[in-house]
C-alpha cells in the first residue's frame, strides 16, 4: 500500500489555513532540521537540576554559628 504525504510547514500556508481546528501558536521556531521542542525541555530541566540559587547571593558572607550549653 502506497501513502503520499504532503509537507507543509510554510508561513503562508500557517495564514490560510487557519481555522478553528487548525490554530497555531506564535513562537520562535528556527528553520532547522534539529528544531524539536522536546529536547530543548529535556535541556531546560538538566539545567535546572544542577543549579541551586536559593540563596545564592548569601554564600560569601555566610557564617557558622556554634551554639554551646556550657
């Protein structure tokens, strides 16, 4: 069984096409083959996961207090 498969991911055809169904998100899309959204996500969170800036501004001045009972 043969299957002829059509390519569009022109601008123009984004503007005549859009209907209802068929409504399109405004984004920064490069005209790359390596566009794909996911891997972009699965960088973001590596990126995230190996920073920690909760306090970050605080780490030079920060201090050991020792508290004894005697």
């Amino acid at each position: 069984m043969l299957v002829a498969l059509k390519i569009q991911h022109a601008i123009d055809h984004m503007f005549e096409n859009l209907w209802s169904c068929n409504r399109a998100l405004l984004i920064d899309v490069p005209y790359d083959k390596d566009r794909h959204a996911a891997a972009l996500c699965k960088l973001h969170q590596r990126h995230c996961a190996v920073l920690d800036l909760t306090d970050a501004s605080w780490r030079r001045i920060e201090t050991v207090v020792v508290q004894r009972l005697y």
